[in-house]
C-alpha cells in the first residue's frame, strides 16, 4: 500500500515539474495590442457583419469557440454568456460569438436556446487562423483543423485588447462572473 501511495506522490511530482518546463501557451494577440481582425463574417441571420457593426457603446466581448453544433463545452458557455447578456451590455459591451460552424447550425442553436446576441460562422476556421488561435493539437487534414483554442477577448471602443482569457483545455471556460468583475474594476 505505501508503494503505491510513494508511486502516486511520484507522479504527481513528475505531473508537476512536466507543467513547469512546459507551461500552457497563451495563443493569439495579447492585451494592450490592437484586435487585428476585420470580423468579416456571417451572423446567424445570414447578415454579414464587422467590427464597427457589432461594436458596443464601450466595446465588445467576443467568444471564440469551437462549435454550437457538437460542442458541448461550447454549448455550455454560450448559453453561459446569454445568461451573463444583461450585465455584460450594462457595462456598454456588446456580445459575438464565432465557431467553425455553417451558418445553419448557429442558427438553430440560437433559436433553440433564444441567443440574444450575434454569433458569427466562420467554417474553416479562416478568422482563427488569421489571429493565431488555431488549437494545435488538430493537424492539417483533421476534420477538426481549423477550431480555435476556446478565447474569449473584451475589446474597447477603439479596438484595443483590453482582457485575453485563454484556458489550457477545450473543457474549461473562464468564469463570467469573474470576467465580468474583471472589466468592472477596470471601468471600461
């Protein structure tokens, strides 16, 4: 019994020193820089919107996730932010969402669950690549290239990253209350 426990403590330890060489990459463009991107895409409605289209009256949380189609992490976290709807435009900030879907699947989903914000399609993953935010661990070839490492970015009126949140896994998100206080105390 104390060998296993002596081999699970072992593990661990390893597990831990492992995580120190190799820390989790934060992709993409960092807070402070400017959010490089257009946004050219359609929305569920099949309307094409940009940046200055979908800006709030301070700015804008835009969520990057995989797919409102067979995600279940991103399912989660979209109905999350529509949740959050109300606070985040108290604050002046408008909300997007972009995945590798068509535009037929956001739009059933939105319907299926009253979204009352924009979701954009993005199907090969074009807008993901372009902000370095491709998970690396789909291979070009992979049915699954192309999907973003789940970001979400609060942007301000100008453009201007203001927060990045980035987890290290697909099956996390950031906790929008938390990000919520976050742009709060920030007085964006």
């Amino acid at each position: 019994m104390v060998s296993r426990s002596l081999a699970a403590v072992a593990l661990l330890l390893m597990s831990v020193a492992l995580a120190a060489e190799n820390p989790v990459k934060i992709l993409g463009p960092e807070v402070g820089q400017h959010f490089p991107h257009t946004l050219a895409a359609v929305d569920q409605a099949g309307k094409t919107q940009s940046l200055e289209s979908l800006m709030g009256e301070k700015g804008l949380a835009v969520f990057f996730v995989r797919s409102a189609d067979w995600c279940p992490f991103c399912k989660g976290q979209l109905v999350d932010a529509n949740r959050h709807l109300a606070r985040f435009r108290e604050l002046g900030l408008a909300v997007v969402s972009i995945s590798v879907d068509a535009v037929a699947p956001i739009a059933a989903f939105a319907q299926e669950q009253h979204i009352g914000y924009t979701m954009l399609s993005d199907p090969h993953g074009d807008i993901n690549l372009s902000l370095g935010i491709r998970d690396p661990q789909y291979p070009v070839g992979s049915p699954a290239f192309g999907v973003p490492k789940p970001t979400l970015y609060i942007l301000d009126r100008q453009g201007v990253i203001r927060f990045r949140y980035q987890e290290p896994t697909y099956r996390t998100r950031p906790n929008l209350d938390a990000v919520l206080h976050d742009i709060e105390a920030a007085g964006l």
